[in-house]
C-alpha cells in the first residue's frame, strides 16, 4: 500500500476477514509511504485484507477489500459452486503447465473441453443446461483431479 503523505496519520494496519468481521493482523510503524505486509500461512480459497487508516483526527479510513486466493501447489480451486447458469466459472491453479479441463454431463458426454492457460481461468457456462456435472482436469491424458459441479 502507498499513501502520499504521513501527515496526520496516527496508526495503519492490515486488517484480515475472519468470520464475518475484520481483525487487525498487523500495525506497521509509520515511517515511509510505502507499507508491504505478507501473510502466511494462507488457508486455500479466497481470503479478504483491507488496510486501515486512523488520521490524528480520529476519523477512520478503509481501502476497499482485497480478495487474495490461494491453491496449493498442484491443486486447484473452482468457485462458485453451485455456480449459476451464464456465470462464469473461476479455475484457480497455481501454475498452469498445459491441462486440460473437461466437463462431463450425468450421461458421460463431454460438454466442453478447455485448456487451462492462466493461473485464473474462466469458463462461461452459457452453452451449459442447469444439471449435474463432473470436472476432469488432464495433463499428458493422465487424471490429476475431478469432482463434480453443479449449474443452477
């Protein structure tokens, strides 16, 4: 985070969603205008952060959430689910190395089939019916992963 002046700021902090509410997770000593805060361990899935600005005036600022996602190595992380009909389905890896995502309708028809190219990639689910499917993810025509999706 970058602010441009240290005048009348009294405190920052690094504040962490946690059940439903923000928790400070970090205060920093004002000394720059530069301010850097790593977490780890991060759980896997989406975890929010927000700095916190208290100005010598009390009054209180807040930058907007930060959504941080994390998918251990190897792994990976489909949201939302159920996801609805023309939504996006999110894939999250953490370093995509050429699979293949393929999802299978309850018959065992491949509906679509995609490789995964990007540590974020989107699959629009507008060609899909509402129903149960399965995931497939492939590298070199090997199984790493699957489950299964619901399209509301």
């Amino acid at each position: 985070m970058d602010v441009g002046t240290v005048n009348n700021i009294a405190g920052i902090s690094f504040e962490k969603l946690i059940a439903s509410r923000y928790v400070t997770i970090s205060s920093p000593s004002i000394n720059g205008l530069e301010y850097l805060f790593s977490y780890s361990p991060l759980p896997t899935g989406i975890t929010y952060f927000r700095a916190k600005i208290t100005l010598t005036n009390g009054q209180i600022i807040y930058s907007s959430p930060e959504a941080v996602f994390y998918v251990e190595p190897g792994k990976y992380l489909l949201l939302p689910v159920p996801v609805k009909r023309n939504t996006d389905i999110n894939v999250y890896t953490p370093m995509p190395d050429g699979e293949i995502i393929s999802l299978i309708d309850v018959m065992g028809r491949i509906v679509l089939k995609k490789e995964i190219q990007f540590t974020h990639e989107h699959i629009s689910t507008s060609a899909l019916q509402a129903g149960q499917y399965f995931y497939m993810i492939t590298k070199k025509g090997q199984k790493i992963s699957s489950g299964k999706l619901i399209v509301l």
